[in-house]
C-alpha cells in the first residue's frame, strides 16, 4: 500500500501551518472504490469489509469485455462489474448465498430420486446459475425452466446457457461454417422465461418451485400453492433479516401478520414464522404441507416444504398454527394449548414462576407461529448422500448438524458409512415405491370420479410414519443462561451432562451456542449449575497445590 502526496484529498478549514497541511495532504486511495483515506489503519479496516462483501475478487477479464466468469459447482456464470448491488444492477449475484444454492440443489436432487423427469421452475433467475447446475448436474432427471421479468436478466441467462454449453429450447443452433468441425453438442436443455413470477405459477404446473426475490416472498406464495403438484416440493428463501430476525417489527406485522419481540432464539422464531405463512398460504388452495427443512442463517432463512393436496391435509396443517407465550423476565417459552375454553390465567402454562414472584405483566404472546416440526430425519440423510455424490464438502458439516438436531442427538452417535449409507437408500426405494402407487392412484383416477381422497392419505401416513419422534421447539443458550462468578462447563460436556440426566440434547445450527433440548429452563439450570465451578475456588486449588508442591520440594532438600 503506497502513500499518496498529492493535493487530491481536500483539506479542512481553519488549518493553515505547513505542518498541518503536509499530514492532511497524506493519505491512501482504495483500489476497489476509489475513496481516499487519511490512516493506514482506517484504510485497512475498509479494504476488510469489502473482503468480507466479496468485493476484492479478481474481475479483470482482459480487453475490452466487461464480464467477469465466475465458476461454482462445475458452472460458469457471467456477472456484471457491479453485481454485486442490486440497487444498481440488474443481474444480481451474491456470492454469500452459495450455501443456499447448495442446500436447494440437493433438495432437488433428493425428490429426481423419487420421481423424473420433474418440471421445476427457478421463478427469479437473474444470472441463471441455480436453474443451470440444475440442468448440468442432473441432466435428463429435470425439466427446467429459468424465469425473470427483466430483460438484462433473460438475456443474461441465455449467454451463460451459450457459456455452459446447455442449449435453450425454442432457439435455433447456428449451422457451422464450411470448413469448421461440428458444434459442440448441449449436454442439456433449458426453458429460458420472461413472465411474472405469479403469472407463470398460475399458467403451468411445476414439481418443484423455487422461490428466492430481492426481499419477502410472502407476494407470490399463493400463486406457488396453486398449481404445484401432488407430493412436489415448494422452497422459499426469504432475505428480509430485518423483519424476519426482529429488527422491524411493524414490517414483520404487515408481510407475515405475526407478532414477534427480540429473543435469545430468533433464528428458529423466524424460521417458524416463515412456514407459519407457508403454510396459510397452502391451506387457502386446500393442501398442507410437510417441513423437509428449515435453516436460518446470517443472511436468508430458507424453507423446504412437501405439498399434501386435499383439505384434510391442510386442516392437519392449519392445526399447526399455534400462538407462543414467552417470559420476558427469564425467556422461557411455549406453545398454547389448543382449545376453545377460556383460561383463567395462561401464565400457568408457563414451566417458570416469575408472574409469582414478579409485577405487572411478565409474559407476551408471540405469532401465530409454526408449533410442528423443522426438519425431516430421512429427507435429511438423503440430501446428505447427494451432497456426498455431487461433492459439496461446503454444506455436509451442515447437513450432519440438520440430521443431529431433527433425531435431537449429539454427532458422536452420528455416522454416514456403512450400514447408515444402506439404511437410507433402503428408505429411499420405500419412499419412491409409495410415490408411485400415488402416481398409479392419480392417474387411474382421471376418467373416473374423484377419490374421497382416503386412498392417498393412507399412502402420506405411510410416508410420516418413518419419520422420527419429533424434536423439542427451540433451544437454550448455555451463555445467555451461565451463572456469574461460576466457570460453567465445556459445550459438549454439558451435553453429556443432560443426556446423563434423562434428557433429549443436541446442538443446533441457528447458534452455536445454543442446547436443543426438552428440559425445562429450570432444569437446565440446575444442571449447568451443579457441574459449574466458582472461579475462586478453582484459583485457591490452583494456589493450595503450588504450595504443598513446594513443601514437599524443601522437604526432600532437607532431608
């Protein structure tokens, strides 16, 4: 980093020494946005956060093009110098969402396993790069079809098609010149779109739908429940953090209709609060749905869910819906009851006492939220395996830590090899054998009169009873609850700990310090505090055994 003497900062009033004007003339210039800044160590701390933004990447590409080629997953995608700002670009690419493109690839290629070929839809494409790993990695399995309004987008999609070798249908291939060998053959196809997203959920029926705009998605759920498949799967990305993690709270009323304060378990309450309007949304087109998956991390929440049709589904679901009461004075937590019959006091539902012993109102209630649960252990184990198979070494830490927290298990009684590996694609093949008497139902049922629909929910009951006993609602942090002037236990101690004592344990991805569990906050107090130590007392042991170590010493010289 060179210094910069020349008389391109300007100075500041009231300075009028030679002195001062030498050290205010000093200073840097950054290489990425071109601002000048007056200390070395400022400028550093700039040029980290446009590391941290992805913004320092190498995006010379020689001559005069103005693209950048960036290549994930084996596919290579052109991005505009400022892709990076969705203010200012039309083709928006976020670097930081790799791990979301991941989770959704294998969300796909899970359900390609069940069933192919599918007709999925990428509804918000803008570079294309998520409906083309789909088209590349899994060939002749899917039928894709990459939609966007905008015109630079489509555009750009159809070059990076060009670019990956994958042909667009409906456009002509040009013939060779004479003299020039053949044409290098596609290795698959696309359907490249410009439509509104709701437009094109309403017109054609899709297996699985991705959802993933600049913000909410609460706008174009209705239009994704319409006309989505029996047994397809709907995954929503939300990247509206300031609403979503409660940030907002009047925006959260207004996009989700729920009621929601700052807590320690934000993350999970904002997942829930996301398959809450998931799941409205689908019982308004009379089907339910069944949550494959839900993860909330720094950037976007996402949701993966499989659509149950008929209205027997969709009250099961509506059932779902449940209100939240949360203690504001020590954050315990939990679900109402359901039913019609009016309480007395509903903080008797609370595990805690501090409406006893505290004034005023002690607890708020929270949603509607999502009281069912997040994850689907086989669903899981499956996405596992193809994360293994398409090597995506980036998500598997994840995915293992998705399996641990739905079986509420900690990862040392957690292995893939072996006998797990056959364990699952022996599930596999019992879930695709009950996907096709469904489809065999369906389709011998068209000429005819419409099933009472008895039939198929016997076959979805077959598929929930190899799910796994459900997992506890949201989760303690063992920092958030530690005890003052006490050394609380290692992590993983403390969840050999609970576990010794009867519990369910397992951490979980929406904090890493965070213990799902289903003991009472009480009883994970009482349990981290018998195995914490005081700090002065592990200081005066420390002392005491120096001492009687050097008792012992002079002893031996003396004898």
């Amino acid at each position: 980093m060179c210094i910069c003497h020349l008389p391109c900062r300007q100075l500041k009033t009231g300075l009028g020494t030679d002195q001062a004007q030498g050290r205010l003339v000093a200073h840097y210039h950054c290489v990425v946005c071109s601002v000048t800044i007056a200390r070395k160590t400022d400028m550093i701390s700039h040029l980290k956060r446009h590391i941290n933004k992805g913004e320092t990447e190498a995006s010379y590409s020689g001559g005069s093009d103005e693209y950048e080629i960036m290549k994930e997953l084996g596919t290579n995608v052109q991005l505009l110098p400022n892709h990076s700002t969705p203010q200012k670009t039309d083709t928006y690419f976020n670097r930081k969402m790799k791990t979301n493109r991941q989770l959704v690839f294998c969300s796909l290629a899970v359900l390609a396993e069940e069933r192919n070929p599918l007709e999925c839809l990428d509804a918000f494409g803008a570079t294309g790069i998520m409906g083309l790993q789909w088209a590349k990695h899994l060939r002749s399995a899917v039928k894709v079809t990459i939609n966007d309004i905008n015109e630079a987008c489509v555009k750009m999609i159809r070059e990076n098609c060009h670019l990956n070798h994958i042909r667009v249908e409906g456009s002509r291939t040009p013939r060779p010149a004479e003299g020039v060998g053949e044409p290098d053959t596609p290795i698959a196809s696309v359907e490249v779109v410009k439509m509104d997203a709701n437009v094109i959920m309403h017109l054609r029926p899709f297996d699985y739908i991705h959802l993933d705009p600049f913000g909410t998605a609460v706008n174009y759920l209705d239009a994704a429940f319409r006309n989505v498949r029996n047994l397809g799967i709907v995954s929503v990305t939300s990247t509206d953090t300031g609403s979503l993690y409660s940030k907002s709270p009047n925006v959260t009323l207004r996009h989700y209709g729920c009621h929601i304060v700052r807590t320690e378990y934000y993350r999970e309450l904002a997942a829930r609060m996301v398959v809450a309007s998931v799941a409205r949304a689908a019982a308004r087109c009379n089907k339910g749905i069944e949550v494959l998956l839900a993860v909330a991390l720094e950037h976007f929440v996402l949701v993966v869910v499989r659509v149950l049709r008929g209205p027997t589904q969709a009250d099961e679901s509506a059932k779902r819906l449940r209100q939240l009461l949360h203690c504001q004075w020590c954050e315990e937590r939990v679900f109402l009851k359901p039913g019609s019959m009016v309480e007395e006091s509903l903080y008797r539902q609370l595990p805690c006492q501090c409406h006893g012993s505290m004034p005023g109102k002690t607890a708020v209630q929270l949603g509607p939220l999502w009281s069912g649960p997040l994850f689907n252990t086989g669903f899981l184990r499956r996405m596992l395996v193809a994360a293994v198979q398409h090597s995506m070494e980036d998500i598997q830490p994840l995915v293992k830590t998705l399996i641990c927290e739905a079986d509420c298990t900690t990862l040392k009684s957690f292995s893939v090899t072996g006998h797990s590996v056959l364990a699952n694609q022996v599930e596999c093949g019992v879930v695709i054998k009950t996907l096709q008497k469904v489809e065999e139902a369906d389709t011998a049922d068209q000429s005819g009169k419409r099933k009472s629909g008895e039939d198929t929910g016997n076959l979805v009951k077959k598929l929930k009873s190899d799910v796994s006993l459900e997992h506890p609602a949201f989760y303690y942090s063992i920092h958030r609850h530690s005890i003052r002037g006490m050394n609380m236990p290692k992590l993983n101690k403390f969840l050999q700990y609970l576990t010794e004592a009867g519990f369910r344990v397992s951490r979980t991805h929406f904090d890493p310090t965070g213990v799902r569990t289903d003991a009472t906050l009480d009883q994970f107090k009482s349990v981290l505090t018998k195995y914490s130590v005081p700090t002065y007392t592990s200081a005066a042991h420390t002392s005491t055994h120096g001492q009687g170590t050097g008792a012992v010493d002079a002893g031996r010289k003396t004898d």
